[in-house]
C-alpha cells in the first residue's frame, strides 16, 4: 500500500514563523509516494535519485532516516521504495514530504496508523537533520494538507477558502539551503533587532489579512498581500534576482501577484491567478523565459 507525504507552498509568512509569528500555508497535490517492498535490512531506496540509504551511516540523508527509525515503535527492519514528485531544495517542502512518507511506511510496517498529528511530530525529527532549527511548518503541512495558519508550537488553524486557490509554480534552477537562509536572518535579528521586529511584524499583518481574503474569495487582495510579502522577504536579503524576474514575468502574463515561497535564496516561487486560463498564460511566460513552471491547486 502506498503512502503520501504532501509538498507545500508557503503563501505568506515564511522566516517570520521561526520566531513565533503566524504562517498562511498550502498543500498541494504533488509529494512523496513511499511503499514497503517487504522485510530485509532498514533500507530506503530513493528511485528517482538512485540512492539506497542505511540508518547506519553517516550522510544526512542516513541520519535522517535513522532519526525517523527510531521515532517508531517496535520498528520492523524493512525496505522502503519511495518516488519523489518534488524538487529538492526549492522551497515546495520535499524533504518534509519524504520524511512523511517515510515515517507513515514505518508505521505501516508496524500495524500503526498514528494520527496526522502524531506523524508530523514524528517527522519533525527527520527535518532537523537537515534543517536545525526548522520551523515544523512544512512536515506539518506535509502530514495535513489543507489551508492553515501555522504557529510554532501551536495547532494548525484550518482556513476554510471561499473559492479554490490556483497557483503557478516556478522553478528558478537554484539550489537553497533552509538552514543558512533561517542563519542569515537570525544574523540580521542579532545586529538590529527593532528593525527587524518591525519586518516580522509587517509580515504577520500581511498573513492576518490574507487569511480574509482567503476566506472571502478576493483573489485581488490576496495578490497584493502577497506581492507585498515579497517586498519584504527582498528586504531581509532573501530573494534573488532570478525570483523577482520569475515574479515580474508572471505579473506581467495576467499573475494577482508573486512571490518567493520557502526559505529563498533560489528554489521556487509562486503566482496566484484568478482562473486555468490566467494560469496556463502564466505557465507559458515562465517557460519561454526558460524556467520549469507547473500549474497546482492548493488543497
């Protein structure tokens, strides 16, 4: 039987969320599919990267997997085969999703069927061995899907949206590390904490209108909250000059807005559009521009 761990957008609040404040996040249909092939030595084969991981080496990708090992009860020495649907490192939560299809075949193998909530506990011990200090947004968004206002610490707060919300993903082609983005705004909170309070709290008034605009349909203002999240992610050096092109290109093809989503410094952005037709235009000026692009629904 197969499992699934979700990729996720953040919509608005990225970074601010590592220090308390509220995130507005989304799944999306596209993730991780995991299955266990039979019993054997704990094993993770990775197909679509053609790696075979044991929880007893020494890579991230081991450690990950040993910590996910011994977050199960009564674990069974299992192989687990798992298909990845995500980019990797691009700010869609791949390393959430896989860490959840992971834990869930686990706990498969074990006779488990633990609750959304517990597995995203679970895989929060997997997201630490590459990201530090992670949030928890992305392997809960990656256990729940849905539309939810995300507080550390906090349970999800469903957003219950008036209409679908439809999104048009870019890939920029550049790798970015979590950790090192969270690190660089940590760096900029040491040297000048009010200014950077007063960003934090700037963003946290852009999710708490957003989640109205959600909830109202007004797809309009929900574009504009959105683009001015950007102004602010820009501010603390997180975008790049490929993501605000990706972003200008979008607006210009018929976008109500765009916008860095995840940790920055590369990886993906996204662009909301008011119906299939906008997004398809969208799709298309993001590929002649040479960048991959892939329309979704957020769910």
């Amino acid at each position: 039987m197969d499992v699934f761990g979700r990729g996720k957008v953040i919509l608005l609040g990225e970074h601010a969320v590592v220090y308390g404040r509220p995130a507005l996040a989304a799944g999306i249909e596209r993730g991780v599919r995991a299955r266990v092939t039979g019993p054997g030595e704990m094993q993770l084969a990775i197909r679509p990267w053609g790696r075979d991981v044991r929880a007893d080496e020494s890579d991230e990708l081991s450690r990950a997997f040993a910590a996910a090992v011994a977050e199960q009860p009564n674990a069974r020495s299992v192989r687990i085969e798992v298909d990845v649907d995500l980019p990797a490192g691009a700010g869609l939560g791949c390393s959430a999703a896989l860490g959840v299809a992971v834990v869930r075949a686990l706990a498969s193998a074990a006779g488990e069927a633990p609750s959304d909530d517990e597995v995203a506990r679970r895989a929060l011990a997997w997201e630490r061995v590459f990201h530090g200090n992670p949030s928890g947004v992305d392997n809960t968004m990656a256990a729940h899907g849905g539309i939810a206002v995300y507080r550390r610490g906090e349970p999800l707060e469903p957003v219950r949206a008036k209409k679908p919300l439809r999104l048009v993903i870019g890939d920029s082609g550049e790798s970015a590390s979590t950790r090192v983005m969270v690190e660089g705004v940590a760096r900029q909170y040491e040297r000048d904490k009010p200014r950077t309070e007063k960003t934090l709290d700037a963003i946290t008034a852009l999710v708490q209108n957003a989640r109205l605009a959600i909830e109202d349909g007004d797809v309009r203002a929900l574009g504009q909250l959105m683009d001015m999240n950007q102004m602010l992610l820009g501010s603390l050096m997180l975008s790049t000059p490929a993501l605000e092109e990706m972003c200008a290109t979008a607006r210009e093809a018929g976008a109500a807005g765009a916008k860095l989503t995840g940790s920055g410094g590369g990886g993906c952005m996204i662009a909301l559009v008011a119906d299939e037709a906008t997004g398809e235009r969208v799709r298309d000026a993001l590929a002649r521009t040479g960048r991959r692009a892939f329309v979704a629904e957020a769910r």
